[in-house]
DNA sequence: CTTGTGTATGTAATATCATAACACGTCAAC
DNA sequence: GTTGACGTGTTATGATATTACATACACAAG
C-alpha cells in the first residue's frame, strides 16, 4: 500500500473481500477516526479507541458482548453498558454501523466521506462488507415518498455468500 | 383496534397509509392464507392461524413477545417457543415478515404474490407499512454482484415518520 | 489552585429477546 | 396396532440490551 489513505481491502467495494495490507488501513482509519471526533468536538477516549480497533482489527461485526469481553480482559469495566455506550458513540460519529441482522457491529469502512451503506453478510465466514448502496438508498426514498413516508434512517443489509466461500464449502 | 381509522393500510403500496376496511382485508388474507399453505402442503393449525389473525388485528409489528401474552390469554401455550414457533411457520411459508429493526412481526400485506418487500416504519406512531421494493432491490443485487457477492436475502427497512403523524405531532 | 459543571465510566440490577432439549399427543402409512 | 413425522407444551437457559445510580475525570471560571 503506498498511499496510506487508499486501501484497497477495507475501502473499495470490489475488493471488500480481498486480502490486503490490513493493519496498515486500521491505522489509518484510526487516524481518521481521532481527527474526526476532534473536529466534531467530540472526545475519543480510551475505551472508544480500543472498541474502535477491536472493530477494525477484526474483519467481522462483533457482538457487543463480544467487544466486552475484549475489553474486561484488558481492564475497562465488565459490565454491558461499558460496551454499548461506546458502540453508540462510535455509531453516532459515524466510525461505526450496527448490522441488524446479527445485532452486531462493524467498523465503518468511509470513515469522513457522506455515503449511503449497505452490508453484505456472508453466512459462511461472517464476513461483512460494507458497500455504496446510493442507487438502492434513492429507490427506497422514492417509494416512500410515494407513500408520503418520511424516510430518516434506513437500513439495508443482504445475506449470501461471499466470493471466497463461494469456490470453497 | 378494527376501527378503520387505525389501519395505516395492508396491501396497496400507494395507500400504504391510507384508511380503509380492514375487517375486510385481514378476512381476505386469512383466506389467501389458507389457501396457501393448503397447496404447499403445511398446515395451518389453529395456533399459527391465530398468530396470523393478531397480526393481521393489529397494524403494527409486534413482538414475540406480545404475540405471546395473546395466546397465552386464549388457552394456548405460555411459553416463548409456542410464539416463536408459530412466528418461523409464517415468516416460512410468506404469511409474515420478521422486521429486524424492531425484533418484531408483521403480517404480509401481499400475500401470495412474489414480491420485494421493504418497510417503513412509522417511529411516532409505529405503525409498519410493507411496500413494493423492486428497483431497491435491484440496485443492490447489482452492487453485491460487482462485488462478487451472491445475494440469497436481503433486508430493507426505513425508519421514520408517516403522513399520518407529519402533520400531527 | 480550587471549585463547579458537564461528561465519561463503573457497577448492580433488571428487562427483553430467543433457543435448546425433552415429553406428550395426534394422525396417517404401513 | 405399531411406527414415524409433525405439532404443541413445558422447563430451563442463553443472548442481547437498558435503567438507575454512584464515582471519577476533564476543563474552564473564579
């Protein structure tokens, strides 16, 4: 990876289930990440940056109870309240998405950039990408409006079978 | 909990939100239902038939939970699985849909047809109302398909307000 | 330097959602 | 009338999530 800031493996769509050089793009998504909440105002502390790496180390959306065991082993506060609320801020800044269908959570992938995700879950290896999805996220406004619905958040998530477990199984 | 006026709709995408006569479409679609499930061969016990029938009531997803209470009132099981159960046959057969953003269930408004559903949910009033999601879908095969991904289900919901409570409060 | 204020963290207790495992009853096929 | 598949009921437990309150910490005002 010569640019830093480009990494093909957590970024782009097409090579979301490829491998690539993943410490260096957790590194910069961390980077990312400190300067965002900085510029929100916002404060990145400890327990948040750990729960921010623990995300981006693993390449899978991690149950909060997941993410809480991680943490207790490493001697934050035990109990689940520690883990959810720094999943829900790293959700309300953006640096992170909560999958739905696995009452998980993921790393964002755009840390910084407006976009419109959606995740695709592999029920193989667990994987998750998380890809543009801003011609689905326009559909879907469209339909509401139709309804006279309002559309505030929505979700949009796939299950199936990545590239890789596609060969194997 | 009949009365026309709550009824937010059940079948018509374009009066999703719209009042109508809801006795009518919740016997429509307890007849459809039957008919169904006949022809693919499972059977529609009283348990599941009355699980589809409290759907159908109410017009909104309910829980397992909720469901459950019902039965339980009715000379049913208690016990969560009794809920569950009945829950899983219809969501099976395409009598029902599990909304992931609620952990609930809702009746299918199109049964019998082969459809793409999405949903809106009302966060005011709760209500859920299923819509036509095709070219949705559509975008979003088309990018997990770039991406290699084999799409097998997907999930598409929107939270927000409905027409009903925009202008209300 | 101290203190007040808002925010973050730790903890206990509890609420909510979901499934595993097993017993029993029914009914149709043989 | 025995077998086997399926449906239901029940016990027990597991998994996910929140409320409430106490403590600690950062930071700016005095």
């Amino acid at each position: 990876m010569t640019d830093p800031h480009d990494c093909p493996g957590c970024a782009v769509p097409d090579l979301a289930f490829a491998a690539h050089d993943h410490a260096q793009c957790t590194q910069d998504a961390l980077d990312r990440a400190e300067a965002l909440t900085r510029t929100a105002g916002a404060r990145m502390t400890p327990v948040r940056r750990r729960v921010l790496e623990i995300l981006l180390e693993e390449h899978k959306a991690l149950g909060a109870y997941d993410v809480l065991a991680r943490l207790a082993t490493e001697g934050f506060g035990n109990q689940p309240p520690v883990a959810y609320r720094a999943l829900e801020f790293l959700v309300d800044q953006g640096l992170a998405h909560r999958i739905q269908r696995l009452n998980a959570f993921a790393a964002c992938a755009h840390v910084g950039e407006d976009h419109a995700p959606a995740f695709l879950i592999c029920r193989s290896c667990h994987m998750v990408a998380e890809t543009a999805a801003t011609a689905a996220r326009s559909s879907l406004d469209a339909e509401a409006a139709r309804a006279g619905f309002r559309v505030e958040r929505s979700t949009i998530e796939a299950l199936g079978i990545c590239p890789g477990c596609q060969g194997a199984s």
